[in-house]
C-alpha cells in the first residue's frame, strides 16, 4: 500500500527530474557537482515537516440547541448529515453561534477543517428563520478573498439544501447565490430583479455591488444584519486598506442598525510565546481597524483543543516495545497505544499555561532522534518506525470517524545558482552556497550555461581593474565605473578566436556592423581575486569577456541580436520558473495521487494575486497542451514505431483520445456528418504545424522536447543510400575520403539544424496555407483546442549561401562564419 511519504518521494523525484531536463553542462566537473547536490535535494527543498492535526472539543447537537430554544427547530432540521444525524458543534462554534444570535460581532481564529463557516451560516439562516424580513433583500453579505472559496462555500450550502427539500418536501427556507464575476450575464439579471437574502462574492465584485447603477439593486438601506469576511488574514498592506475602506462604504450605504460583523482567520500572531491574551488583543486591534468597529478580546474565539489518545504521554519504558508493529487496527485501541500518545504530544499538541494549542511542525529527523534517546534505539530505525505508525494511523477508518489527519509541509526552493572560482577547468572550486569568498585570494562567481550546448559563463561585473561577482536578484545601474557582462574559459573541444566571429555581425564589403562591434568578445587575463589585463600575467587564466547583453556562445555559434531576455539564451540551476515549477509539482502530485490512493486527487492553489492567478491558469492549459501533443506522439511511435511525414499528425490525433466534442466548436455536432470530418481534418493540419512548431529547438526552454530528452529520433528518408552515392565526392575533397558512416553523421547534424531553425518545405509552414488554417480553426474548433486570436503562426525560415545586405528573419545564413558554416569548416576544413 502506498503511503503519504511514498506519494512525496515521488513528487520529489519527478521535480529532480523536471530541473535536471532544461539545462545542459558541458564541463564535466561542474556537472558531477551538481548531479551530487541534485540527488540530495537538500538545496531544492529542505526535509518536510510533519504536523498532527488536533481534535476539537465537542460542545451540543443542533437538535440540542433546538431543545434548549438556543436555535429555532427548522434550523436544526436544516443542518445534518445525509443519513439524518444532526451536526455536533465544536466549543468554538457553539461560542460563535451564541455571539452572533446575540447581536455581537466576533472573529473565529481557528485551523483549516475547523469549520468556521458554520460559525456564520447558522446564525445567519437561524436569523431569517427566526425574524423573517423584506423578500428580495439581501439581509447577509458574505465576502471572500478568491472565487475558489466562493464555490466551495456555496456547494456547501447546495449541499444542505438539497439534503433539507429531499428530507421535508418544502423549499429550503431562504435563498442563497454567489455573485462573481464568473456568474453570467443572465442569472445577473434574475438576481437582479429578485436578490436573495444570502449573497457570497469577492471583495471586487463587492466594491461593483456599491457601483454600478444596476447592481444597487442588492444593497438596500438598513437591510444589511451580517457583514462577514473571510479568511481575514489575507487582507494586509495596501490591499488590506482598500478593503477596509470598501467595508466603510458597504456599511454607509445599506448596514442595519445592529449589523452583526464577523471575521473568520486562521492564526493572525507568529509568536509561539504569545499568551491567549496577547494573541487575542492582536486580532481585536487588526478587527477594529477592518471593521470600523470596536472589538475587545472577549469578541475573538479561539479553537478549544482536545487530545486524540488517551492516556497522556507515556513513559519510555512504555514506548520501546510500541516501536514495532503489529499496531491496533482499531481507532479505540490505537487512542491508547504508548506511540499514538507519544506523536500526538509531539507532533499535534502543547501544553502551555493557556491550556492545549497547537505544536508546530516538525522535522520528522527530529522527532526520531528524539524517540531515539528515549528508547535507546537507532535514529534511522525510529525513523522508520516513525513513518509506518503514521501512514497506518491516518489510514484508519469506522464508520464518519477516522484516524489522526496526518499534514506533511514541504517548501521548495528555486534551485541554487553555482558559483565557480575564476580558474582553469582542472582547478576551479565549486559551490551552492552562495558565498563569494572561496579562500584566500579567490572569490566565488555565479555561473551560468548555454542552453544549446552547455558552455559555462560567469557573470560578473567588471570595473577599471577588477572582475566582481555579479549580485543575483538585483538590478544593477551601469555607469562608467562597473559594467555587467560574462567571462568564458575557450569551449571543451577547440580554442575560440575571433576569426570565428558569425558572418552576420559584418557588412557584405567585410567590415563589423555598428550594432555588433561593441559586443565582440575580448580576451583578458584574470586572477582568482577577480583582477586582470588585458595582456598575459602570471597566474592569470586567459578568459573571454563579452558585455551584457549576451550575445555569442563561442562553444556552438549561437548568437542573439539583443532582444531576447537573458533568460532565453542562458540556464542555472534557478532558472525553472515559478509557473513551471508549480505546474509541474501540481500534475505530478494530481497523477501520482490518482494512481496510488495515496491520498486525494484534488488541488487548491493558493497565489498572491487575480493576475498571477490567470498567468498560471494560462500556464496549466499551455502544459495541457503540449503534455497531450507529446504524450500522444510517444504513445503513437510505441504503437508503429515509425511514422512518416505524411501520417504522423493523423496518428497524434487518434492517439490522443479526444472526441468530436472535446475539439469541436459545436460540441453536439453529428460525428457522421460533413462538417466533423472537416472539424478533424482541421484538427489533424493544425495539430501537424503544432508538431514541427515542438521540435523547434529553444522554444520552450524549461520544458525541453522528447527529442531533447532522448525519447524521440529524427530519421531523414533516403540519406543512408545518399551517402552510399560517389556523386557526393565531387562536392569536396573529403567526401571522397570520408566513408559513409562520417558522411551521414555530418549530413544528419546539417539537415537537424534546417529542421530545428524550421527550414522545413511543408504546406502547414507557409503563409497562405496557414491563413487558411486559421479562418478554418476559427469556423471548426472550439477556444481551448483552436488559435487565439492573436496566436502567431511561423512561418518557414530558409537559408541562403550569403549573407543578406539587411536584416530579415527569415533568412539565415550559410556563409563561412555561420554557425553551420564553422562546424562544416571544422569537419571539413574548409566549406564547400
């Protein structure tokens, strides 16, 4: 059976592997460093810690309530399970409650599944029951920080609605609805026209509510008796401010006399020494502020904490012979099993003077050492005592009761950048610790790789007489003291020069064009403390200086023009990118969960703001996309093993198990009828422009593409009985010499560049093919799997002997100082 850790183990490894695949490192010292400091992961993420989720103290049924006449009885018919059983409150929720029929405002601060949303919906449902009012007036305005929270809260309450009608045969008795800005337009107006007495929003849509003429409609005068919001620990800074004085306004225009003010937050204070008082008087104060209104810290509800077990913590001697299973298969026993009580007062609770809170988390290692010395066994054993009780506890199931609810917390880092001393390729030290001094005389620099062929930079900044370290995360303002740029050792395999400077850079009668000449590489000599000459001293490297912006690997030719981020042109090991880093953790977590049952395979995600939040909503379809053309491509070679040009896009599509309905823009399209087989010879031109558009080489630099990875390999019909040909040894001298196996090596590596540089003679590459395609995508698929609007087609590039006279970006070049040009001169000798 697979547990928790497993699941995690094997997140992990396939983030190792997504940070491994998009950089590569020619230097093979720099490269064993980093294949060292990969597999131990210590500096992409620390070891996680480990919490146990406490229990609540558990206070009255509603039904309770109901008989005490706390709660009217429709409420309490209201709030149950599906098997009828009615809720039982937890202390801090029956507190709530009891505030909230009270007149009182409060917040709940409590843990995530403490249900705080039931402190509001009671009282608020109980409110409308009990006192009735206007129809079609909102009496309750519920108020969260992203529409995610909106759905849940109002599936929630779906929930009991269709639970309540199904049970008695009646309407629930008030109406509820969310207003976002995901609510179309039509159901916009039928609120508009009959508004219900409970509205859950944003806190934008909220500020529109106040507005926009149409939708004033919701926010009668002195018709409003609860304002609540949630998760109010988000609301800081200037963003905390905006809100607060939205909530003075909302307040203005419509608060009831008594409005009743409710905040729910999880912990506001970080300082574990904070007494109950303390921690209280904080939330009061940030409360007041919110508000506009005076809270005291007999208004804030704490969670009240119960211990799981039973028992109290045990004594060593009752915890040795506990390390070994068979453990209890019984919730009953396993409360009072010496490492169950153990755990939960190590990883779950503490005891304070307040009374119970919550421990922090922990490091598991920790905790074993601990366990460790107690029972004077091995850490390592302990550890992996440790990890099985946990997986078999929160495994555990009778009935709606379960086990502890185990929280594993893992954070991950962007990887660390290398830093390497200014010395040759034998010699230089290496480091992930981001220091800059490497011993006396020598300084750490940062480092960096061509994402073609892995040739290693360090980035620095250079004054009058010193190279610096260039400061990472910071922009630096260049001047005429210090100016930003990158030192190179020569490439591996051959000493660079500067008659190898790219053909493009100059003009057709020789001379270096004005754009270029200030960006052509410079030999310095330089120590290890950074300092250097532009002429040969003792114990100083010959290196190649070249400013910012890069330009020119002198490994593998590339050169850039200057308009593409630095990024593009040059990888660390903190190059992965946070959208990338979260969509590969998400799907990995997603597929992994659904495979083992390890756990749950859903997924909220949390982000700092609606724009990050639409970037990586962009970012996952974007991986959807490619993930399927990918996928569906290996999964059609596995199937046929080859496939030619003329086939392969066909293949994709009936590989990738999308239906009619998945593609087409009229999803109840008959599949038997014309116009689905034009919406699948649409989807299959399109999906083959999208297969040569992946195997363009750089595209998408932190998702490398199955040929970059070694899964797919390119084959070019007819060039084995090309070289087996005499005719090609009246092209040069050294094909005469070459046998056939040296002359298809050099052909393929030219045809690869062609193809990668999408120099590809097909349909799907030109303009007036692809202006077709478009106007049909745009008639046939649906937004998902068709163009956007303004979604760039490319064209295809094509190469010419010569170097043009202007710039075109189209056309390459195949003269003696291309990048093609200098591999064929250095397999050849001299070009053909």
């Amino acid at each position: 059976m697979s547990t928790i850790f497993d699941l995690h183990a094997t997140v992990l490894d396939d983030y190792r592997d997504f940070v491994r695949s998009f950089f590569l490192i020619g230097d093979q010292r720099a490269q064993a460093f980093v294949n060292q400091a990969l597999e131990e992961g210590i500096h992409l993420w620390p070891e996680p810690l480990l919490q146990l989720s406490p229990s609540y103290v558990s206070g009255p049924t509603v039904d309770e309530l109901a008989e005490a006449g706390r709660i009217a009885q429709e409420t309490a018919r209201i709030f149950r399970f599906e098997d009828g059983r009615p809720f039982r409150l937890y202390r801090h929720q029956e507190e709530a409650v009891a505030k909230a029929l009270a007149g009182k405002s409060f917040v709940v601060t409590s843990g995530t599944g403490s249900g705080k949303s039931l402190c509001y919906f009671l009282p608020i449902i109980d409110n409308w029951i009990r006192q009735g009012g206007s129809v079609g007036q909102v009496t309750a305005l519920v108020v969260y920080p992203m529409n995610a929270l909106v759905n849940s809260q109002y599936q929630a309450l779906q929930d009991l609605r269709q639970r309540y009608e199904r049970r008695y045969s009646r309407p629930f008795p008030l109406r509820f609805a969310k207003y976002t800005g995901e609510t179309e337009e039509s159901e916009r107006e039928n609120l508009r026209r009959d508004p219900p007495q409970l509205l859950l929003t944003n806190y934008v849509m909220a500020e529109l509510l106040l507005v926009r003429p149409e939708d004033q409609r919701f926010l009668s005068p002195n018709g409003l008796r609860f304002l609540v919001f949630d998760e109010l620990h988000t609301y800081r800074g200037r963003q905390g401010a905006d809100v607060a004085m939205l909530v003075r306004r909302l307040k203005g225009r419509c608060a009831a006399k008594n409005l009743v003010h409710i905040g729910t937050s999880a912990t506001m204070i970080s300082r574990p020494e904070a007494s109950a008082l303390e921690r209280r008087q904080t939330v009061a104060d940030f409360a007041s502020r919110f508000f506009g209104h005076p809270f005291t810290p007999e208004q804030i509800i704490e969670e009240t904490l119960a211990p799981l077990s039973e028992g109290g913590p045990p004594s060593p001697e009752e915890l040795k012979p506990a390390l070994d299973p068979p453990w209890p298969t019984d919730l009953a026993s396993l409360r009072r099993h010496p490492l169950m009580r153990w755990l939960e007062y190590e990883l779950g609770l503490e005891l304070s003077p307040d009374g119970i809170k919550r421990r922090v988390p922990r490091k598991l290692s920790e905790v074993a050492a601990q366990l460790a010395e107690l029972t004077s066994t091995t850490p390592e054993s302990c550890t992996e005592s440790l990890r099985q009780f946990l997986a078999h506890a929160s495994s555990l199931r009778e009935g709606s009761s379960r086990g502890p609810a185990l929280k594993l917390h893992q954070f991950i880092s962007q990887g660390r950048t290398l830093y390497a001393t200014l010395e040759s390729r034998d010699k230089r030290q290496f480091s992930l610790e981001g220091q800059v001094q490497a011993g006396e005389g020598k300084l750490f620099f940062p480092v960096k790789f061509c994402r073609h062929c892995g040739q290693d930079y360090y980035h620095v900044l250079r004054s009058k007489t010193h190279f610096l370290p260039y400061p990472l995360g910071e922009e630096v303002e260049e001047g005429e003291d210090q100016q930003a740029g990158y030192l190179s050792l020569d490439p591996i395999d051959n000493e660079w020069s500067l008659e190898q400077i790219p053909e493009d850079w100059y003009t057709p009668e020789g001379r270096l064009r004005p754009n270029w000449g200030k960006r052509v590489p410079q030999a310095v000599w330089v120590r290890p403390d950074g300092s250097f000459s532009e002429y040969p001293q003792a114990e100083a490297q010959k290196m190649w200086w070249q400013p910012h912006p890069f330009s020119l690997c002198l490994a593998c030719g590339e050169y850039y023009r200057g308009r593409e981020r630095e990024f593009v042109k040059l990888a660390s090991l903190s190059s992965e990118g946070r959208s990338s880093a979260t969509t590969i953790l998400a799907t990995s977590l997603l597929r992994h969960a659904e495979q083992t049952q390890a756990a749950c395979s859903k997924l909220l995600t949390f982000t700092d703001n609606r724009q990050d939040a639409s970037l990586q909503a962009g970012h996952f379809n974007d991986f959807v996309h490619v993930a399927l053309l990918r996928a569906s491509l290996y999964a059609a070679l596995l199937k046929k093993k080859e496939l030619g040009f003329d086939e392969v896009a066909q293949e994709v599509v009936r590989a990738s198990g999308l239906e009619l309905a998945d593609i087409a823009q009229n999803p109840a399209l008959d599949p038997d009828s014309p116009s689905a087989e034009e919406v699948w010879q649409t989807f299959s031109e399109l999906t083959e422009y999208r297969l040569y558009e992946d195997l363009r080489r750089g595209w998408r630099v932190t998702h490398p593409n199955l040929e970059q990875v070694g899964l797919l390999k390119i084959e070019y019909r007819g060039l084995g009985e090309l070289c087996q040909n005499s005719a090609l040894a009246s092209l040069h001298p050294w094909f005469a010499q070459a046998s056939p196996e040296e002359q298809e090596q050099l052909l393929r590596a030219l045809l690869d560049q062609f193809r990668r540089q999408l120099a590809i003679d097909v349909p799907v590459l030109k303009a007036e093919p692809q202006r077709r395609l478009r106007r049909r995508a745009q008639q046939y698929l649906n937004e998902f799997w068709g163009l956007e609007e303004h979604e760039e087609l490319r064209t295809a590039r094509f190469f010419v002997r010569q170097n043009p006279s202007r710039e075109n970006g189209q056309m390459l070049s195949l003269g003696p100082r291309s990048t093609i040009g200098r591999f064929l001169r250095r397999r050849l000798g001299a070009l053909i």
